[in-house]
C-alpha cells in the first residue's frame, strides 16, 4: 500500500478501491495532509491536465472526481482534526427563470475535483436565495449560469443585489449566449466558455484578494 | 425510383415505440405547469403530486395518435409559399435560434440585431427551398420584454414564409394573435391560415416547462400548429446510446402529443426532433455529427409510422467558420434526412452548433439542398427516358450533342446546374478572380439585400403591427 496507489486508482477512475486504499494508509499513520496533497490532489491535478489536453473524457474525469470525493471523504475526519480545509468554496446555480442545468453540472462536479466545497442551488434560483447562500457559506465565489436569452438579463440583476448586499463574494458567469464582452458589461468578476476554464479561473479568483475586472 | 434511405426497419420502429411506453408507464415524464399536470390527471395519467411526474398508459397514447390530424397547411402570408404536411419533398427551416450574427462585413461574431433578423428573412425567402422561418434570438435589444414580440412581427414584415417561433409565458401570445388578424383581416382567418406556430423543447431527461407550456395551452385555441421538438443530447442529458436516447426522444415527443391532444383533440402537431451527440472532450452539445443525423432521420422513421408530418433537425454544423468543415458537416446531416423522406429539415442558415446566423451560409445552404433533391430524385427509367433510338441514330463512334432529347434535357431536372459551386476551366476561373462558394453566396447575398423587398406588407399592415410593437413595449414592462 502506498500514496501512490492512491494517485493510480484516481488516475484511472477505480472508484471500488479507492475508499481501503486511503483507510490504509490512515491505519499506517501516514500524514493525512500527505495523503490529501499526494494522492487526491495531485491526481486530480494530473487528472485535468489529461483532460485539459483533451486526452481524457469528460465521463472518465467525472468518475475520477467521484473517485477521489470517495476517498476524501474517508480522509475527511483526519482532515478537520488537522484543520485541513477546502481550496474554497464555490455557490453554484443556473438563474431564475432558467433550468437548463448540463453545463452547471459538469462545472460543479469540476469544481469538486479541484478541491472547492460546492453549494449547489440547483436551477431558478432567486438573486436573493444566491446572496443568501453566499453569504451563509461564506462562499468566495458564485458561479452562475444562463443558457436562454430571455434568463441572462437575470445574471445582471443577481450581481446588483451582490453588490447591494456588500458582498465580497466574486461572481463569475457562463452559458451559450454569454461572452466575455457580456460579463463585463454586468461587472461579472469573470467568463469561461467551458467547465475546465471556469475551474481555472475559480482557482485564480479564489487565490487573488479583491474584485477585479471580467477583462483581467 | 426515388432514392430511399431507410434507417430502421419494421420490427426496430416497433421495437423503439415499445421502449418509449415503457419509459411513459414505468418512469414518467415530470410536468412543471400545473395545467398540464391537471389536464394529465383528468385524462387518466397516474400523477405523483409531490414530485410532479404523470406516468402515462399505452392507451392514451393510441388516443392522442387517433385524434391528432395527419395532414394540415402552414400558411404562409405569401399563399404560393404555404407548406402543406406531409410533403414529397423536404422543405427547410431557417434556422436562427442562436444569439450571434457573424457580421456580414467584418466577419467578426457579435450579438445579434434586429436587423440581421429582417436581412436574413429577405434572403431566405429567395432561397429556392426555403419553406419556413424561425426568428433570431436576440440577447440585448432595447425593449427586453417585448422583444420577442418585436422580433415575430418584424418576420412578418420582412418574410413571406410560414412563421415558427417559441413564446416563454402565455401574456405574449395576444399580440401575435393580433398581429396576424391585422395582417389577414380577421380572427377566423387566423385560425384558418396558421401563418404562426411554435417550437416545443421538452427539457431532457424528460422534463416539460412551466411558462412555455402554459401560453401554449393557451395558444392551441387558436388552432396553432406546434412543433415538437425533443433534443436530448446522447451521453449527457440523454442516455449513452443511440438507441435509448431516440425511445427516450420519442418518449418525450409521446408525452407533448398526449399533453396537447388531451387539451384540444385535433391540435395540428408536428412531430419533430433534434438531438444531439456529446463532445466527450469537453462536455458540449454536438449537432454536425453522423450519430445527429442518424437519430433524428430515425425520429422521422417514427414520426411516419404514427402517420404524424415532421420536422427533424439537420443541415447543421459545430464548425464556428464558413468553410469546409461547414460544408462537409451540413452536407452529412441533410442528405440522410432528405433520402428518408423527412417534411422539414431545421437548420440552414446557422453555423457553430446554431449559435452563430451566417448570411451567406443561407445561399450555400440552399445549394447543398439543391444537391440532395438531386440525388433524391434518382433515376427516372420510364419510356420517355429510354433514348434507345438516338443511339441507334448516332451510332458506334458519334455524339449526342445535336439530338432533340439533348436539348430538351440539358435543362430540365435531370441535370442539377449549381449556383454556387466552381466548373470552369482553370482560366476561365482564374480569370472571374477564383472564386469559391461562400464569395459567389456573398454576391448573392449583396444582390438580395440591395433589391426591393419581396412581397411587402401594405402601408397601413405595417402601421398597425408597429402600433402593437409600442403596445407590447408599454404593457410587458
């Protein structure tokens, strides 16, 4: 038994062994930081970059990411006694009026790859019931979502009431009609046009202080 | 005889319809409206109220096929142009549903304008398949809450051809009502000609929406014809293979049949498809692909063994420029559709999953529908075409150039004369300056746009569907 085994059985999505792997190696006293760094999140560091060069599917990098919640939540106890937290934690939801959630989806479960605590809200979420979770969970960021043309106005309004609310969660935007030009436009604090680069830029909005531009 | 593509055979199209009541009576399909979820209920569905589903028996299915009609005419405001169902032939769908234009003189993608709409109409409507339009999505006009009514009757305005569209709550469905009563005379002539009727997208996995649904209920009193159209997307928001995502389609094509032949027996419905195939790589909604084409011809098969008219999705592509890409996917995706006999084929006109309208794709467009009747059409070995005769006259070692049988038919149908497409000589095409097909649809476009409008609306139509334009701005705030 070792961390690498870990690592290999995220790597190729063997979700059946990944849970007495990591009880293992709790039970050989391994560090549980070292475990968390090493074997879960390496892999899924390596696991997007397969997927990032397009050599891995998006199926095969889900199960990789259930794989590795699998084993995270075995680690978990360890993790909070150490006071090992989070990447940061995300609120994710499509806006009111809307319920094309795919896209979403796939970007919540990214997100949970990479290491971010996600509140998911789901779809037709109230501006309100946004603010409300973020600032329940103490989110650092929301990422919201519109496919419809008649929904995006909506992610506007939702960034108003953040900014109302004096908020300093960091709001970041995407759908099929949204573009970078738009997310400037509502002062979103950020755009992708697809799941893997909404995981970078929440890694890069959570890591920087402060809002800045869409553009930037 | 014709060409004929056949994609299922006898026992799959059994076989794929007992699936789909499977998935009706066991799973069950989830109904946000709660009309819908009522008028379900009254007709005999079995309602969980809690989580909103209706499962739904075999037998209502058979009824609603019973009471909906198999042929009705899409009128158009140019009667010449109206679109009976079923046809022999396809007709074509411009296909505007995305929220880009790629700017006709930059080439540079931006969101659309309202004029871009009315350009695209003009072109269209010149288009020697074009059969019914769809109006652009626009995402940022100056009147959010009527635009979508300004955008129906800015069609009618700039196009002759039947009308389809989508209405997201049932408070914009009067204006469009009145708009086409200012445009025929009265109310009756409305409900008689079907200028207008709607798209319905289920929401897969098998899900109906609340707004949509409502003003569609509303909508049927007038006899609007609804197209039904499904688009799970095999390996996402559908199941991983072909063969479960068309019963799980058609299931939920099944499940709007049932809904609106139970709220109207005898709502005009098409029976229509568009689904997509997943890019594993990146999780996105792929419509240029073989599999695409394969599902939604196989949907047509469906629609025919329930003897309903269709529209299926096709002439599609996912490459985000005019060019080969462009041409080679929408080429795939409309020849199946036309050799399987489909009535209408939704897509021209679009580029980048249609997220992106590209005038001179429209030209082009028209040009591979001109291909595809071609090679439908296939070959005609009646008498009148056995020239045995003029090859007994010509003889071993002559031509046929001189012969009345050629010159009656170097142009007729038999032989397709592109538009578009390049067939001279190196110099001749050097010297015109090398053109290719987007630069020959480029002028066409240009000739099109810098002609009078074809077949306009009277002075005092168009006053009176700008006075409703005003009203909808002032009443949907």
């Amino acid at each position: 038994m070792s961390v690498e085994e870990i690592f290999q059985s995220i790597v190729h999505f063997r979700r059946g062994e990944i849970a007495a792997l990591v009880q293992a190696e709790i039970d050989a006293r391994t560090d549980a930081s070292v475990i968390l760094e090493q074997g879960l999140i390496a892999a899924m560091g390596a696991v997007g970059g397969e997927f990032s060069a397009g050599r891995l599917f998006v199926p095969e990098m889900l199960r990789a990411a259930e794989t590795m919640k699998i084993g995270l939540e075995v680690l978990r106890p360890l993790l909070v006694e150490a006071d090992i937290t989070p990447r940061g934690t995300v609120v994710v939801g499509t806006v009111k009026g809307d319920l094309h959630d795919i896209g979403k989806n796939l970007v919540a479960m990214m997100l949970e790859g990479a290491g971010f605590a996600v509140v998911d809200l789901g779809v037709d979420v109230d501006p309100k019931a946004f603010v409300d979770a973020a600032a329940e969970s103490q989110a650092q960021l929301v990422a919201m979502s519109a496919l419809l043309t008649t929904t995006m106005p909506v992610m506007a309004e939702c960034i108003g009431r953040f900014k109302d609310a004096g908020s300093r969660a960091r709001i970041i935007v995407g759908g099929a009609p949204v573009n970078q030009d738009y997310a400037i436009k509502i002062s979103a604090d950020g755009y992708s046009s697809d799941a893997p680069g909404a995981v970078e830029l929440a890694k890069r909005l959570v890591r920087a202080p402060g809002r800045e531009a869409a553009a930037s | 005889m014709r060409v004929h593509c056949q994609i299922l055979s006898e026992d799959e199209r059994q076989k794929i319809h007992a699936e789909s009541i499977k998935i009706l009576e066991q799973i069950g399909v989830k109904f946000l409206s709660q009309r819908a979820l009522e008028i379900m209920h009254d007709n005999g569905a079995k309602i969980d109220r809690d989580k909103r589903i209706a499962k739904i028996p075999a037998e209502l299915v058979e009824q609603a096929l019973k009471t909906a009609p198999k042929s009705f005419v899409l009128g158009a405001r140019d009667r010449a142009r109206d679109v009976a169902l079923p046809r022999s032939d396809s007709g074509y769908v411009l296909d505007l549903g995305g929220v880009f234009t790629r700017d006709f003189r930059s080439g540079e993608r931006r969101y659309a304008t309202l004029q871009d709409n009315d350009d695209a109409m003009r072109i269209f409507d010149e288009m020697a398949f074009g059969s019914v339009v769809w109006p652009h999505s626009i995402a940022e006009g100056e009147t959010p809450h009527s635009d979508a009514i300004r955008l129906i009757l800015s069609t009618f305005q700039h196009s002759s051809l039947h009308v389809q569209d989508e209405f997201s709550e049932p408070r914009e469905v009067p204006y469009v009502i009145e708009a086409m009563a200012a445009i025929l005379g009265s109310e009756d002539a409305v409900r008689e000609r079907k200028l207008y009727s709607v798209a319905y997208c289920t929401l897969a996995p098998l899900v109906h929406e609340g707004g949509m649904c409502d003003a569609y209920l509303d909508l049927i009193e007038f006899e609007a014809p609804i197209l039904i159209f499904p688009m799970p997307c095999t390996g996402a928001t559908g199941p991983c293979s072909l063969f479960s995502n068309i019963a799980m389609g058609n299931a939920e094509a099944l499940s709007s049949l049932v809904l609106f032949q139970m709220a109207r027996p005898g709502t005009p419905l098409i029976f229509g498809d568009a689904s997509g195939s997943t890019d594993f790589a990146s999780g996105g909604f792929l419509e240029g692909s073989p599999e695409m084409v394969l599902m939604t011809a196989a949907r047509g098969e469906m629609a025919r063994f329930y003897g309903l008219p269709n529209t299926q999705a096709g002439c599609l592509t996912d490459a985000q420029e005019p060019g080969a890409q462009a041409v080679m996917e929408k080429l795939l995706t409309t020849l199946p559709l036309v050799l399987g006999g489909v009535d209408l084929v939704q897509g021209p006109g679009a580029l980048q999953t249609s997220g992106m309208l590209c005038l001179e794709q429209i030209v082009v467009d028209d040009e591979i529908a001109g291909l595809c009747k071609r090679v439908r059409d296939g070959i005609d070995l009646s008498d009148a075409k056995n020239l045995f005769d003029d090859i007994a006259e010509v003889g071993p070692g002559g031509h046929f150039l001189m012969q009345d049988s050629t010159l009656a038919a170097c142009r007729s149908d038999e032989f397709f004369v592109p538009k578009l497409s390049n067939r001279n000589t190196f110099e001749r095409w050097s010297d015109l300056g090398r053109p290719d097909l987007y630069s020959n649809a480029r002028r066409r476009v240009e000739e099109i746009l810098a002609a009078p409008q074809r077949n306009p609306l009277p002075d005092d139509v168009v006053g009176k569907l700008d006075e409703i334009a005003r009203r909808a701005d002032d009443e949907l705030k």
